[in-house]
C-alpha cells in the first residue's frame, strides 16, 4: 500500500497544483490557470467508468495478473505516456494541446485510483482498513512531496520539461509494485456468477423486449445500477445525508488549493525554492504527523468523532491564510500555517477514508468507492475552477475567508451523522457480511481475506 499510494500520489499534483505551478511560472493568465484545474473533475467522475474496472477482464492482462492489478498496470502505463506528451508542450502557444495531454494523466491516474482502492478494501479486513489507510496515505504525501517540490527543484535547476520527463519514469514504482504484489483473495468468480443470476433475473423481467435490448437492460441493471441500488437500499433515507457529506466535506480544502501556488509565487512573491521547502517538504512532515495522529485518534474515540474534528480543523486553518494573505511576506509564518493546514489534513483524509471504506459492499467494491471518492472531489473541484475569477475581481483575502466558510456545512452534517453512530454501524457492509460474501470469503476470514 506505501508503493501504491505512491504510485497513485505521483500524478496528482502533475495535474493540479504543480501545473499551475507551471502555468504561472510561464506566464500563463491567473483566469486561465483556474480553468485548468478542471482537469481535476476527472477524478471526480470515475464512477461512471467505475463499473468497468469492476466487471471487464482485460485480455491477456487478466489472465497473468489478476483483475486488479491489470487494470492498475494498464493505468499507469497511460499516466507514463500522458507525462511524457506533457514534457513536451508548451502551454503557452499549445494550451489546448497541454490541456489534451493533461487529460489523459487525469483520466488514468483516476482509472488508477478506482483499482488501488478496490484492492486496498479486498486485501484486507474491515479492522485493517485505518492501518491500510494511514500506509496507503503516507505514500500518497511521499509522491506529493515529489510532484510537489521534486518538480519544482527539476524545474529550477533544469526545465520543466526535465521534471515531467523524471516523473514519467517514476511511475515504474507502481508498476514494480503490481508485479510483486499479490492479488486479493477475493472471490471474483463467485461474484460474477451471482452477477449473472442478477442479470438473468432482470432480463427476465423485460420479456417483452428484443432478446438483445432486454439483455443489455438486465445487465444496466444488475452491473450498472445495482451498486447504487444496493447502497440506498442499504441505508435508506440516510444515503443521502451520507452523500452530501462525502460531496461538502472537502470542498474547503479542494477550492482553496487551486490558488495556493500561485499565491505564494505571484502574491506573496516567494520563490519556487522557497515554496518548495515551506509547502512540499515541511507541509509533508507534517501531513504524515497528521496521518499518524488522525489513526491514533480513529482507534481511540472511533472515526466519527474524529472526522467532525477534521471537517472543523479544515475550515480553521483557511482562516489562516486570510491573516497571511494582509501581513508582509514572512517564510516563518507561512511555515506556522501551512503546517497547520496539513496537520488537520491528515486527521480528516484518515478519517475520511476509513469511515467511506467501512461502507463498501464486497460485491461492489470499486464502484462503490469511486462512487464516494468522486462525490468527495467533485464540489470542490468545479468551484476551483472559478477561483481564478474570485481571486482576480476580489483579492486574496475574500478568497481564502469564503473557501473557510464553505467548510461549514461539512461540520455540522457530520456532527449530525455522529449521533446515527448506532444505526450507520447496524447498517454497514461488514455488519451483514453474510449478505455480501460468499463461503470461500468467510473460509479465509482471519487471514486477512475477510472481503
């Protein structure tokens, strides 16, 4: 899990924060830089080709590796080559072109993300999803601070083009990893065939239609719909609080990170060296320290506690940077900040990840993770894309005060979804295991092949 959170990390920042990053460093428009981040809604739609990775065998790849971990490999490869196109644009008479480039990273590296967190839930047993979530992240932090400052010292001292040519190459971490790893124990095959009785049954049920139409609606229903089915059904009419929660939850944190680089390097006028020790090397000890803390706090107080915790912590520290952003540049208070900022991140991203995990149905495991990943991402991302507007017609200030107050609804819904603490539990997956595995499952229990 540390290689393949690292393996996930990598291309993140490459996308996002480092781009624009880049984008400023060149001289592209503040309006423009904020338009690319939506390069990062990608992330936040995969679960509408999360079904795929669920249900297609790749050929050939399926048969040598594993469902999981060919559709990793086959991601990362597209990561690789994405990088590597983007080594060689020059986004300022091609912006079009870095945009295309830029989409298929974002495409993979989310295509990426549905498999490693399928995996990651199968590997292992509910108990151990914080522990695999506190690894999983240490090495996500360890790519950021690689994509982060890494690319920024590459690209100080030799070229942008240099430092995505590096980061292409390193992708081969992840994909050393799929070759060593083993696959989960996890019985594919049964649940393929209760797929299939699911399918027959619905195509059943459309009778009336062609042979072939009622068939692809039975499957639509069975492999596309009833991950869905299954957890509204599951929790009823507290879905769609869970939902909305997963969707406000980081759009603090998301909305104010499209501005951040730019703000250090145009506003507050740092240098990129400056901003890569302060934000990348110290904010990445810091993070871990964070992640460390949020799994210590998760298995003494449980994770619902914590997680209104860090959904308070998020939107603090946004404030933070309102002070920042009215004071003279000062390198020892932008490190008192950020380090804040990453602190809390690590609580709520521990907590976060560990209470969506304890929600999956074995039988949908991807697509019911990307479904909760891509809610996670994708306010904030779309409303990322018009901070370049806001910074631009109001300033910094207003800018980082609003993102602050975006993180109050996440607070008090979480707050209220703490006192359903004794429903949501009698309700989870692993409360009603035996509805979602079957016996070869539970004949590996204990051995870490629960799901």
């Amino acid at each position: 899990m540390l290689f393949l959170g690292f393996s996930a990390g990598l291309p993140f920042l490459l996308v996002f924060s480092t781009l624009n990053a880049r984008l400023a460093d060149i001289g592209v428009e503040t309006a423009t830089i904020g338009f690319f981040s939506w390069l990062g809604i990608t992330y936040s739609i995969k679960v509408v080709w999360a079904p795929v990775v669920d249900r297609l065998r790749l050929p050939l790849l399926d048969r040598l590796l594993g469902k999981r971990r060919s559709w990793m490999i086959l991601a990362q490869s597209g990561v690789a080559l994405g990088l590597v196109l983007m080594a060689q644009v020059d986004a300022v008479t091609a912006p079009t072109m870095m945009a295309l480039c830029g989409l298929m990273v974002a495409f993979s590296s989310a295509t990426q993300d549905v498999a490693i967190d399928a995996y990651r839930i199968e590997i292992a047993e509910p108990r151990l999803q914080a522990a695999l979530a506190a690894t999983y992240i240490f090495g996500y932090r360890l790519a950021l601070l690689v994509a982060g400052a890494g690319a920024l010292y590459l690209a100080e001292f030799w070229s942008w083009q240099v430092s995505y040519e590096v980061m292409a190459v390193l992708m081969g971490v992840g994909a050393l990893t799929v070759l060593v790893i083993r696959e989960p124990a996890v019985n594919h095959h049964s649940v393929a065939e209760d797929l299939a009785v699911t399918v027959a049954r619905e195509t059943a049920k459309r009778a009336h239609l062609s042979p072939r139409v009622a068939r692809l609606a039975g499957w639509f229903s069975a492999a596309i719909a009833g991950p869905f089915v299954d957890f509204f059904r599951r929790y009823r009419e507290l879905s769609l609080f869970i939902l909305v929660l997963v969707a406000l939850y980081r759009i603090s944190d998301i909305s104010m990170g499209v501005m951040a680089n730019p703000f250090y390097l145009t506003f507050m006028g740092f240098s990129k060296t400056e901003v890569a020790d302060v934000t990348k090397i110290f904010g990445f000890f810091m993070t871990i320290g964070g992640s460390i803390l949020g799994g210590l706090l998760v298995v003494r107080y449980g994770v619902r506690p914590i997680l209104v915790a860090g959904a308070v912590l998020t939107a603090a520290t946004n404030l933070l940077f309102v002070v920042v952003a009215q004071l003279p540049p000062d390198i020892v208070l932008l490190a008192v900040v950020v380090s804040a900022d990453n602190l809390s991140g690590g609580i709520a991203n521990v907590a976060l990840i560990a209470w969506l995990s304890s929600m999956t149905s074995a039988s949908f495991t991807a697509t019911q993770y990307a479904l909760f990943s891509s809610l996670m991402t994708l306010p904030g991302k779309f409303i990322g894309g018009f901070s370049g507007m806001v910074v631009f017609n109001y300033g910094y200030t207003e800018f980082f005060f609003i993102a602050a107050v975006m993180g109050v609804p996440a607070i008090l819904l979480s707050w209220w979804l703490m006192g359903k603490g004794e429903r949501l539990d009698a309700l989870s997956p692993a409360t009603n295991s035996t509805e979602d595995v079957g016996p070869e499952e539970h004949a590996g229990e204990g051995q870490g092949s629960h799901r």
